[in-house]
C-alpha cells in the first residue's frame, strides 16, 4: 500500500526548509506524496518545493509561517483547507543551552511556543479529519535529551520530553482511529540546528536523509524511534539508576563537555 493510500494524499511538514524536515520532503515526494511545506524561509521553501516538482512531478504548497506567532493557524489553514493531509511531521524547533539563569527568558518562551505549543495546536486542527476518515499519521520530533532530565540544556530538554510523553500518549488514544503516532529521538544531526554545545569535530552526527528514511520505515511498527546505536545507550541511565544518579551522572557529563566547549 502507498503512503498516499494509507495516510492521505498530503503530507504537512514543519521545520521544512533545512535538516530532517528537508529530508523528509524529498524522501516522502520519491515515494510518492505531495507535499504542504511549512518555514519562515520562504526562498528556501520555494527552491525545495521547485527541485521537487521538477524532479518528482508532486504538488508542493510552500507556506510561509513563524510558528510562534499569535494567528499561524489562520494562515495555515487557508492554504490547506481544501488538501486531505495525512501525515503530520511536527519538526520545527529551537534550543537552548547553558545554566538556566544566565539564558535569555526571552528565547526560553519562544523555544516552548515553537516546541511545545505549535504542534499542540497543529495536532488539534489536522487529528479530527484524520479521525473522522479512519487513517492518518503523526510523527512528533524529539531528542535524545527527552529521555532523560539534561542540566545545562533544562528548557530545551523538557520541551522535547513534552513531545515524547504527547506522542506517546497519543499513540494509544489514535490506535483505535487506525491513526498511527511515533515520536523520534534523534541524537546530534548534521543540521543546522546543532544539539550539542560540544564542538562537531569531537562527534560523529547523524545524517539527516538516514534519520527521515529510518523513522518511515519504523512508522506503524513503533511507538517511538531513537536512531543509532550509540544514541540508544541514553536509555541506560533512566534504567539501571534513581532519578536523582541519573540526573547527577548526566550533569557531570554536560559540566565537562560545556567546559571542553569553552
């Protein structure tokens, strides 16, 4: 069975104009969808949505939208209200790091408006017909650092466990809708959006075309995904020690590497 005939003839990405969003455009066109893009960069968007047309021959809809604006929803719905949209890729974000009281509070409301906030509301709105058709998909983007409480990276860690606990719970109450929900925890990608405070050369990172093409093939099969086998050793500490150890040995981890860092 298609994506097409198994979600819907539309898939909405967020985040799309660069790293795994991108990814995830071109790998879904290849496979046969078209395509809502949403960014705040339109001329990126338009160069993407152009080689994919060209190449794939998909409708492609760019859309430009900052997410943490008071009305996106408006402007998102009337460039979609006449497209069925299947699959939802929630996957704009932003981060923070450093010790909590020296960052800016600023930033931090914004990062929990584009984390949190959006895909709560994009959830709401693309669900209800998914439900009433009996088919769809959501996919959520969170981070390795949801999986445990991370120091140095606090608001930028808890916005990704709201994604990976709101995927989570999601997945059973849709199961019954034929709806099938997955949350993916990718560790450092070759993006711009860099996760680490480390410098690149000290780690390998993951290719954003392998995390896309990973999570599809995971889709309908997993509750949630963490790519690479490195990454998954992330789950250990939540594991075999306390909260309090876990959060104390992975701490010590972020204080060295921050220091490294500098």
């Amino acid at each position: 069975m298609t994506l097409q005939k198994r979600y819907g003839e539309y898939a909405f990405i967020t985040g799309a104009s660069s790293g795994i969003g991108r990814s995830f455009a071109y790998l879904l066109a290849e496979k046969g969808m078209n395509l809502i893009l949403a960014a705040r960069r339109i001329e990126r968007l338009n160069e993407i949505k152009e080689e994919i047309k060209l190449k794939f021959n998909r409708d492609v809809i760019a859309i430009q939208v900052d997410l943490t604006g008071e009305n996106f929803l408006e402007l998102i719905i009337n460039e979609t209200e006449d497209k069925e949209v299947g699959l939802l890729i929630n996957n704009a974000g932003i981060g923070s790091t450093g010790f909590f009281q020296n960052n800016d509070s600023a930033h931090d409301a914004t990062l929990v408006k584009l984390n949190c906030l959006a895909p709560t509301i994009l959830t709401h709105h693309f669900v209800k017909p998914m439900v009433e058709k009996k088919k769809g998909a959501i996919i959520f983007l969170g981070s390795l650092v949801a999986i445990n409480p991370n120091p140095l990276m606090a608001i930028y860690s808890a916005s990704k466990a709201f994604n990976h606990f709101l995927g989570n719970a999601l997945w059973y109450e849709l199961k019954k809708s034929n709806i099938d929900v997955l949350t993916v925890n990718p560790g450092s990608t070759d993006t711009e959006f860099k996760r680490l405070t480390v410098s690149e050369s000290n780690h390998k990172l993951s290719d954003p075309d392998e995390v896309a093409s990973a999570s599809l093939s995971v889709l309908g099969k997993k509750i949630s995904y963490t790519h690479g086998f490195k990454n998954k050793l992330s789950h250990i500490p939540k594991r075999l020690f306390s909260q309090k150890s876990a959060v104390n040995l992975i701490g010590s981890i972020a204080l060295k590497l921050n220091k490294e860092e500098k």
